[in-house]
C-alpha cells in the first residue's frame, strides 16, 4: 500500500490523481500532517508526500530505522514538477515509486542513489536477497577498485562493470588484488569483511504431510534439513507438493513464514519423476510412491538432502540448475519514445546483447556499463539466434533484439526455434513498422488487415503470391513489408497488379519510408499513381480495401459500427466526412464496440 499526504489545495489534487489512478494501491491520509506521515510510515510499504522535502526530513528523521523494513519515501513540490526519492531508494522502492509517480504526473524523478547516476545495478537491487557491507562493495564497484565475483552456483546476472572479475567469466580487471568480494552462493555462511554475498533462488523443498501436520513441525522438519546441509533459507526458491495437499493448512502456513510460493503438481506426474526412495504410503494415500523428493526433483537438479521424516512429515531439497535467461526484445520502429519502458528494463536487466549491427547502434546508451554486445551485419540472422541461444544456454542473461516487434519478421522465430526447454524465454512486444506507419497515414487498419513480406528470401514467390491473391479476393487491408529492393524490383508491381484486379484504380495506398525515424516520408497515393520505383525495403506499403476512404488527407477504412452506416459512411463512398452526432459515442458504446 502506497500512503499519500498533503498539505494544501494544490497538493491534494494531485494526490487525488494518483488515488484516482491506483484505486487499489493506495491510501490518502487525512488530518494533521505529522500524524498522517506516522501512520503512512507505519502502515505502508511506499509514501508519497506533496510536502517540501525539508519538512518531510523534519518528519520521519524519529521514524527512520532500517534501510531494509523502512519504507521508501517520495516527495512531490506544490507545482508537481519533481519526484524526488528521498528515503529508501533501493530496499523501500522510492526509486521505482519516484519514476512512476513523475509518469502519472508529468514530473522529473530526481534519483540520486550512486549506482542510478551511473547505471550501475545497485547489489541490493539485483532481485535476491543480499547479505554483507553492501554499502562498502558498491562504493569499491563504482569506484572503479577489482572487485572477486565468486559464483559458487550458476545464476544470470545483469552486466557489471569491467572492474568485477567474472562477470562476464573474465578475469578481474584493475591494479592490484581484489579486497571487495561479491559472493554468489547458496551455503549458509556469514559475509567476511569486505564481502557481499547474494542468494540466488537455487533450493526447491518437497514437502509430504499427513492431514493435520502443524506447521511447527513441517518448519521443523525444513530448518533442520537446511542447517544440517550448511544451507541458506535466503536460497528457497519454493515449496512443492502434490496437488492434493494444495489446501493443507500446515504447509500454505509454512511456505507463507518462509515467505515463498508453494508449487503443486499432479500425482500422476510426480509418479514419472526416479528418486532413491520410494514409498507405499503415499502411493496409497496421494497416487505417487513419493511426494518430497519428486515434487522438488521434478524441474530437475540435485538432490542434496534425500528425503527426511519426522512424525507425520516428509522434506527433500534440491539445488536447481541456474538457468539462463533469453529475452526477445523488440526495440519498436526507431524512436526512442516508442521503445518501451518493458524493453528498456530487458536490455538493462541483460548481461549480453545479441543483435544486428545497426539495431545496437540506436540502443548503445541505454545499456548498462560491463554489457557484452556481440553484434553482426545484415544477413546473420541464423548466426545470431543460435549465438543468443548459446550465450543463454551457459547461464547467462541474454537479450536477442530486433526492430519493431521481435516476433514480426524478425529474430523471435529462428531463436525459438533453437532454443530448448534448458532455458527461460520471455518475449518483449514491440511496436510494428505497421502500427507505426498506419498512425502517420490515420487509421487504415481499422478493419481486418494482413501483413505480406515481398522478399522471396525465405518464402518461394509462389507461396507469397498465393497468399497476395487470397488477400485481394478477401478485401483484406494489405501491408507489404520489404516490397522493393536494387535486386528485386518485379514483385511490389506484380503484387499491386493483383490487387488491382478485386480493387478500384482510385483505392488509397499509403506510403512510409522509416517510420518515427529522422528522415521519416510519408505520401498518400492511389493504387493507380503508386509508381514503385519510390519504395525500397525501409518503406512500408499500406494498400487499401474497398471501403478505405481518404477523409481529410488521411487515409480511413470504416470500422463498420451499424451507426455509422445510418450516418452514411461505409460502403457507397457517397460521403466521407460528416459532422458528427453527439449521440454518435453513447449508442456506440451501448452496441459494446468501445474500446475494441
């Protein structure tokens, strides 16, 4: 819950703004203002005050505790031009919650924690639980010292700078021997001096209990395995069992103490899984001869405590293979206002850029210090999803990018196609060169439309113009992607001409040539006057359908809502502009086709 307080008129209406647009995330704070921070500090995970930054220092200076449990805290000045963090960067989410906030309010975040200003991840921001003189290891990596990256157990990292050893599984770079270490570990043990240790999510317990089990004793049962095997509880990824213990109170309690999820899987797949010990009792009791040791062997791993029991418990624990991770990222058109904030995320959360030359070339800045790019030219794309894959495949965060959206004509497909079940994939829309050109041309997708590659690269020129056929004789809006290169100039008008046959001369075509990009064209033709000559592979071609009007210069096909057929619009071409009624959104929203 994120607490808001204000003091004035100004501030209280955008406080409201924010209430109003995170109707379930916050709470404002009515009354005096030194009782309302108290209690937002209290009760909240996160604080937004529309206060002067001097007098919420004044106010919660009593309050402050621990950077870890305090929660973050962010101040916005009475003209809503600054979100500043104030408290609580990293470990409250001020940071975070700053940039958010100057989103929804139109005002600058002000960060100032070191390791932002420089784009250096901060250690306590890398999404495990952190340990040791953090402080004093970040100060080491932003000043340029060696830092030791000791990886005990393989997990993907963001990039780090030059200066941490083995980050990118290269020596420590800088003069003289390493005094600051970065740990990577699952063992239980204390941070030496100097030292910062992360906990990977590695560990996955299997839990069996017989109905009733309380939850000290599963806790018990879990503690002591961890202890006994010198392991860290910072490490639990998660709880697992068998579908049929999903409810049982004892263990929903304790994967809640542990503060972990709990898995569960159906008997009849925790009976494919080996393990050393098999029982009876369950296989009567739950359909699977083990419980424990197959629910936490099921993503595979090793097993490093066999199956314990107690009383009325079971446990095993497993150590998870570190998995790599591969983002497909799509970059958009080329503005940099059309990359999205999810892509931005992705390329920096990456250790390793894999991409064509001139895609990195437009994303350079935004990439963390330390980053590997490993980039090609034109032509490479089998080389750069099977590079990507492999980069994954060793454990490493990888971010395959490509233009637009990655799964449109782009890298998403051969890199899929390489990669296994070994690894994490994620997918990072895009905008589309389509999207982008139909909003400078107006709105002619705005009825069913297709997108058509003209090059015959990959596809025989029979298949494309099969499909070119079906789309004319459909009246489908046609997008053609790469319609024209120097040595492949026959197809856009072999294509144009087959649309020709089902569409009138006058249909609109629209025309864009790098869409949100420096040197952006846009034209506005006809399906007669489009002379191809004109286009080559960085222009888009939009060809209309039957009902595709120009209205106003733009080019417009009809969505088909049955009250614009009373007004006139669809079909006979008659009318292309009218007034418009006011009625017109209200029975549009009663047919349910606001929004679609």
């Amino acid at each position: 819950m994120i607490g808001l307080i204000s003091a004035t008129a100004a501030g209280a209406v955008a406080r409201d703004r924010l209430a109003s647009a995170w109707p379930g995330r916050t709470r404002v704070y009515d009354g005096a203002v030194g009782d309302a921070v108290r209690a937002a500090f209290r009760e909240c995970e996160g604080v937004v005050c529309f206060l002067a930054t001097g007098a919420v220092v004044r106010l919660i200076a009593p309050l402050l505790g621990d950077k870890g449990s305090d929660p973050g805290v962010v101040c916005v000045d009475e003209g809503g031009r600054f979100a500043v963090a104030l408290v609580g960067g990293h470990g409250g989410g001020a940071n975070a919650l700053a940039v958010e906030v100057g989103e929804l309010l139109g005002a600058e975040p002000v960060i100032t924690t070191a390791t932002d200003a420089v784009g250096v991840p901060g250690l306590d921001t890398l999404g495990m639980p952190v340990q040791g003189e953090v402080a004093a290891v970040s100060r080491a990596v932003l000043d340029g010292e060696p830092v030791a990256l000791e990886a005990e157990v393989s997990w993907p990292l963001p990039a780090l700078p030059p200066n941490v050893g083995g980050a990118a599984g290269e020596p420590v770079r800088g003069a003289g021997d390493p005094r600051s270490v970065l740990r990577v570990t699952d063992r239980l043990l204390d941070a030496a001096p100097g030292e910062v240790i992360l906990r990977p999510p590695t560990l996955v317990i299997g839990v069996g209990a017989s109905r009733g089990a309380p939850v000290d004793e599963i806790l018990a049962l879990i503690e002591g395995a961890l202890r006994d095997a010198v392991l860290s509880p910072l490490s639990v990824s998660h709880l697992a069992t068998v579908d049929a213990k999903a409810d049982e109170p004892g263990i929903v309690e304790a994967a809640r103490h542990l503060g972990v999820p709990l898995v569960t899987h159906p008997a009849e797949r925790l009976a494919t899984v080996e393990v050393p010990n098999p029982s009876d009792a369950p296989l009567a009791a739950v359909g699977t001869p083990s419980v424990a040791e197959a629910a936490a062997l099921l993503g595979g791993g090793e097993l490093l405590v066999p199956k314990r029991k107690s009383a009325m418990v079971t446990c095993a624990v497993v150590r998870r293979p570190g998995r790599g991770r591969l983002a497909v990222v799509g970059l958009g058109p080329g503005a940099r206002d059309l990359l999205t904030p999810r892509a931005t995320a992705e390329l920096r959360r990456a250790s390793v850029i894999v991409g064509l030359d001139q895609y990195v070339d437009q994303i350079r800045d935004v990439l963390r210090p330390g980053t590997r790019i490993l980039e090609s030219g034109l032509g490479a794309e089998e080389e750069r999803a099977r590079t990507a894959v492999d980069e994954a495949r060793q454990g490493r965060a990888v971010a395959l990018i490509g233009s637009g959206d990655a799964g449109v004509y782009a890298m998403a497909s051969p890199a899929l196609a390489e990669a296994g079940a070994d690894i994490d994939v994620v997918g990072v829309p895009g905008v589309t060169a389509a999207l982008a050109a139909g909003a400078l041309l107006g709105a002619p997708l705005g009825h069913d439309h297709v997108s058509i590659s003209l090059s015959d690269l990959h596809t025989p020129w029979e298949v494309i113009e099969r499909r070119v056929r079906a789309a004319a004789e459909a009246d489908l809006v046609v997008t053609f992607y790469n319609p024209r290169s120097r040595g492949r100039d026959w197809q856009l008008p072999k294509a144009l001409g087959m649309l020709a046959e089902h569409r009138a001369a006058a249909t609109p075509v629209g025309v864009v040539r790098n869409a949100s990009r420096a040197d952006e064209s846009v034209r506005l033709t006809t399906l007669a006057a489009l002379d191809p000559a004109t286009v080559d592979m960085m222009t888009v071609v939009v060809v209309g359908n039957t009902a595709t009007r120009e209205v106003a210069g733009r080019m417009v096909t009809p969505r088909g809502y049955r009250w614009q057929e009373r007004a006139g619009e669809v079909g006979d071409g008659r009318r292309q502009e009218h007034a418009g009624d006011p009625d017109d959104g209200r029975r549009q929203e009663r047919a349910g086709e606001v929004g679609r």
